[in-house]
C-alpha cells in the first residue's frame, strides 16, 4: 500500500493534472482540426450548378458571382442585334442546370458591340416582296416604302438610308434601316409632253424629274461636247398639247 502512495500523489498532484488537461485541449483541437479537414476535403469534389448567364450583361457578371464559386472567360460572338443591348449574354457552356466542380470555367458568349459591315444587295428592279425577304436576309431593316409613277409596277427603284441613296456593294452596317422607292405603274395621270428643244442636260434632267417623268436614252452626237451641248432631237415628241402618262420615259439626242 506504501508504494501505490507515490503514485497516487502524483496522479492528484497540480503538475500532473495541469498536464492532462493540456494534453486533453490537444486531443480535442485535434479532433476539431480533422474533421474541418475531412469536411473541406469531402466537399472539394462536390458537384455543383451551373447557374444560367442568358440574357445577363456582362457588367453585372462580377456580382452575380461573388458567392459563387465559378471563373469565366467571354468572347465577342458573330450575332449582332440592334434590339440587344451591346454585351448581353446570349450562350454559355457549360449550359444552366449542369453539375460541375468548383471553380470551373464557364465559357460565355456576348453580343457584338460594333454592327458588321456588309454589302448592299442588289434590289433595284426587284420585285417588292422579294427585295423586302432579301433585306431582312442579310439583317437589314426595312423601313419606309414611297410609291411613283413608273412602267416597273411593283418593283425597287431606289434604296435610301436617311434620305440618301444607296447602291448596290456599298459598304453598309447590318440593323441599318433601309427605306425603298417603288414603282406604282403609270396610273391614269397624265402630263404634256414638255419642249425639251436647245436644253442642256442638267436642265433637261431637273424639269423632267419635277414632272414625275423619267429619263430615258441619253445619246450624245459624235463629237459633242457633254459639257454643252443641247438637245435637238427627242422622243416622244413635242407637239402642243400631247400628253403622255406620268412616270413613263422621254429619250433625248444631243448636239
């Protein structure tokens, strides 16, 4: 019983308890220590959604994701919509929905901020319905339609943007808001046929354009002078009083 009385005043004493309990706070922050371990180590390969980007901005990108554990890189796609404001989300890969890993790389495409340049197609003489087709084909904008007196009945005379013509292969951007001429046949108006006798071109070609005429063969004598030189000869004719229909064409001859 002697001997056991050492021990057990040591196992009572001050140091030896101080001791245990030391040892105890280790054994317990180690135990808090693995299992925080553990639980980052079993949620590091956890499956997580992809949220959906479409129809975001791309300015709002860095908020939306500030809780959330995803990186993204984004590229300018072809699309270009007037109607879309300029870096709008409009696809994204992985899709919505999809399990992936943290920190994976989502791929996000955005609208073009500059409108492509194109060239104008061809629609002059082109019916209207299928010059409008055309147009929105090549994602331009149809705008206003003005109708005058011509033998084309239905068909595009002109392509203006803003008032100013515009022809065919002109470089123009897509959305643009194409407005077109078109042909309304002769209709019963008729008009005299005007004297055109010792004008010069430009005068010719302004007085026959505020009759609602046109202008037809423009042919030069040899040796004429463009600059100069006047009509002597046209067709149909003068004679006092004729009239022929409005938007048909008179045809000159120069000296």
């Amino acid at each position: 019983m002697n001997k056991l009385k050492p021990i057990f005043q040591f196992l009572i004493s001050k140091q030896f308890l101080l001791n245990l309990l030391i040892a105890a706070v280790a054994v317990i922050m180690l135990i808090g220590i693995t299992y925080k371990w553990l639980g980052s180590y079993t949620n590091h390969n956890e499956a997580i959604s992809v949220p959906d980007f479409i129809e975001m901005n791309v300015t709002d990108l860095d908020e939306f994701l500030r809780d959330k554990k995803f990186r993204y890189k984004i590229s300018d796609s072809s699309t270009y919509n007037p109607e879309v404001p300029a870096g709008t989300i409009i696809d994204q890969d992985p899709l919505p929905g999809k399990k992936v890993k943290e920190n994976r790389t989502i791929y996000l495409n955005i609208t073009k901020n500059v409108a492509p340049k194109i060239k104008m197609p061809d629609i002059i003489g082109v019916q209207q319905r299928q010059a409008i087709a055309t147009l929105k084909s090549y994602g331009l904008v149809v705008g206003g339609q003005t109708y005058i007196p011509d033998i084309q009945k239905n068909c595009v005379l002109q392509m203006k943007v803003r008032g100013k013509n515009v022809k065919p292969g002109q470089a123009i951007s897509k959305g643009t808001k194409i407005d077109l001429v078109i042909a309304d046949g002769f209709g019963e108006t008729t008009i005299e046929v005007p004297d055109l006798n010792g004008m010069p071109l430009d005068e010719v070609t302004f007085l026959i354009q505020g009759q609602s005429l046109h202008l037809g063969s423009v042919i030069f004598d040899a040796g004429a002078d463009s600059a100069t030189a006047t009509v002597y000869k046209q067709y149909p004719k003068f004679i006092e009083g004729e009239r022929i229909a409005q938007g048909e064409a008179i045809d000159i001859y120069l000296k």
